[in-house]
C-alpha cells in the first residue's frame, strides 16, 4: 500500500498493516500512552559500561564517525572493528559496522542490493548482543536503544526489499524496545531519536493518509511539535545520531513541511561537514537550485561530477541526474549556451535511465527542455523524438503534455 514512508513509518505502522488486513477478534489494543519526554535522572541506573555515555569512546570514534559520513567506508570500519575486538560482546561496533553497510546503500537510493548480506548480518549480531545484554539487566536502556535501532534499520531494509513478513516482525520488535528505552531519554539525547520520529509521525500520517486513522486509533498519541523539537534536540547534541536526526529533519522540513528555508542551514552544515557525502552534496544541490541560490547549485553540481568521474564511493549515477539537470537548466536559462545544455540535458537521460529513473521527474524534465530547444532550432525530427518521450510519461493533465501532443499533432512525419 505505502512503500516508503520513511523509517518511523515501517517502525511503528507494518504490524497493525498486517494485523488490519485480517479479522483479529483477540487483538487486545496497544494502551494508550502520552509520548513525551521521560527524563530518567542518570543517578536513577546503573550505567556502568554503557558505551553510548562513555566519552572516552566517544572521542575514540570522532575520527570514525567522521569517515562514516564521508563514504570513506574502510577507514571507519577499521575503526568500527578495532572497538569490536575490544568489546566482542557489546552490540555498539556491530551496529556501526551495519550502518556503514547502509551508507554505501543510500547514495542508491536505497536500489543496490550488493551490502544487503552483511547489513543484515551485522544488525542480527547487534541484536543478539544486545538481547543478551538485556536478558541479563532489564534496566539496561542502552541495550534497549540498540534493540529498538537495529530491528527498526532491519525491518526498513525489508521492507524496500518487500519481504514484508520480516519487516513487519521486526518493527514490531522495534517499538517495543523503543516504549522501554523512552525511561532513559534523559541520559543523553542518542535515545530520544526513536520517541522525536515517532512523535512527529504518529500525527503526520493520519493527518496526510486518513484511511489509515482507525488503525492508528492503537497507537500511543503522538505530538508533532514536540518531535521536532526534540529532533532538533538530537541533531545539535547527539554525537551517534546526531547526523542521523539531521538527515531526518532536513527531509521533514523539506518534504513533510514544506519549509525549504528552514531545511537549507542542515543541508548545508552536512554537504559542508561531509563534503564527499554524494546524497548529502545532492539535497544541497537541489535546494539550492529550488531556492533560487543557482551560483551554489552549479559549484555543487560541478564537483559532484568530478567526484563522479573520479569513481570516488557514494557519487553514483543518481547524484549525476541531479546534477546534470542543474547543470543543463542553468546553461539553458542563464548562460544562454544551448550547446552546453543539450550536452547536460543528454548526459542527465543517460544517468536516469542507468538507474531506471525514468517515470517523471528530471528525466521528464530533461526530454522536455530538449524537445523545445530542438523546436527553436527547426530540427524538428530532434523534437519529435523528445516530445513523444514527453507525450509518453507525462501526466495527462499537465501543460508539458498538452504541448508536446499539439506539436507531435501539428508536426506528424
């Protein structure tokens, strides 16, 4: 039904999908908790030998979580490993190691399936050591946070991979170690990101998806507000998820609120900290180009394909649609040089068709823009075989498709 509401949705929504598409007459409701900030003081558990509050640790893994987001995958890991060998039996490297794993499928859009295998597997070893760690002390919320991350990567990836009874086992597991790891969210701000995604989402898709209010009749109340806030919380003081939250506030405040303004100062703060980072490179591309900042958007698109060119890790074809098409506009609209801009507008339809992006979008856009330069160059055959792309995918109400049916109409071989 929903494919790819993000990861809060798959966390919290999957199970009650799968248990609304059949009768349940035993099904006993989820009770009905106000989520809000539970501050645990820290003298409240013992938090010996949790390595999430460990600052020691924390300065150890500056250096890696630094590689991490820069897509220099093998250094971080060298590191992520070098805490694994010391902490065989804490899920914290193995969960790092999963997350680079995740990283070098993002820049994808989530399509390779190349680190499927042992993303997976280092999210299971998580999850065993953490089990066993929470077996042994059902206080320990740290164990409870890795329980509640792994299981919610896990089941997100399932999900993408429509294996849909995993994912749906999972996210239920998910948020049930997210309710219990909410009691230490006042011990440091790496466990309020689980509680501010499902803040934010437990209001956001009802309110944009009402078919599926009755099934969120079972969730705990959400409180938008207080999951941005508390987002915002993670990304400025969070040293594990922090660029997590913030990777998960740029796109609400882009997508969900509709607030590019408000998006831009975190797109920019990550392009500029992980200036290797091709997802990273290509939101901040792309709000840039939207916002009307087009002398940043060329800069961007320019390095982002010489990185490309240059095979460096996480610039893929996607990133060279987004920038190509950049790259082609500007050409087009402000430097006047068609050449450039048919070169551009050509190398972005080879991108999207590399990726199989090819619905709409830059690939629609692209075909658009060169059926109408071919038209003011009377290369009309040029521009018939533009503009029947355009006629073909095109929504049927839209005034690219109205123009390109009169021109192929008016303009028949």
């Amino acid at each position: 039904m929903i494919l790819r509401l993000r990861f809060i949705l798959l966390l919290m929504l999957l199970p009650f999908l799968a248990q609304a598409q059949q009768p349940d007459t035993t099904r006993t409701p989820i009770r009905n908790i106000e989520t809000e900030n539970v501050d645990v003081l820290p003298n409240a558990v013992d938090t010996k030998g949790w390595l999430l509050l460990d600052k020691d640790i924390q300065t150890e893994l500056e250096g890696a979580v630094q590689n991490l987001y820069n897509c220099r995958y093998e250094k971080a890991e060298k590191q992520f490993r070098s805490l694994r060998r010391r902490y065989p039996n804490h899920p914290m490297p193995y969960f790092l190691l999963g997350l680079s794993q995740w990283w070098k499928i993002v820049p994808t859009n989530i399509k390779t399936k190349q680190y499927d295998k042992l993303f997976f597997a280092y999210m299971d070893s998580s999850i065993t050591k953490a089990e066993a760690l929470y077996e042994a002390d059902n206080k320990n919320y740290e164990a409870c946070f890795f329980l509640a991350a792994a299981y919610g990567f896990d089941g997100r990836l399932n999900a993408e991979r429509s294996n849909w009874p995993k994912a749906t086992v999972s996210a239920k597991r998910a948020l049930k170690y997210l309710e219990i790891s909410k009691e230490a969210n006042g011990l440091s701000p790496e466990f309020l990101f689980g509680q501010a995604l499902f803040n934010y989402y437990a209001v956001w898709i009802p309110d944009n998806y009402p078919l599926l209010k009755p099934v969120l009749l079972l969730f705990p109340k959400g409180n938008k507000q207080l999951g941005l806030q508390q987002l915002r919380n993670v990304a400025d003081n969070g040293f594990y998820v922090g660029p997590e939250a913030k990777v998960f506030l740029m796109r609400i405040l882009n997508n969900e609120e509709n607030n590019p303004e408000a998006a831009m100062p975190l797109a920019r703060n990550l392009a500029k900290t992980y200036p290797d980072n091709g997802y990273f490179q290509r939101f901040y591309a792309l709000l840039c180009f939207n916002m009307g900042e087009f002398r940043e958007s060329e800069r961007v698109s320019q390095e982002i394909l010489t990185k490309l060119n240059q095979g460096m890790p996480g610039y893929e074809g996607i990133s060279g649609r987004y920038a190509t098409y950049f790259l082609g506009w500007l050409m087009q609209n402000r430097y006047k040089d068609l050449t450039k801009a048919k070169d551009y507008y050509q190398r972005c339809i080879v991108f999207a068709e590399s990726t199989d992006e090819t619905k709409g979008g830059f690939y629609l856009h692209a075909n658009y823009n060169l059926a109408r330069i071919a038209e003011k160059e009377r290369d009309l055959g040029t521009a018939r075989r533009y503009y029947s792309v355009v006629r073909e995918i095109a929504d049927s109400k839209s005034d690219q498709y109205r123009e390109a049916k009169a021109f192929l109409k008016k303009n028949k071989k």
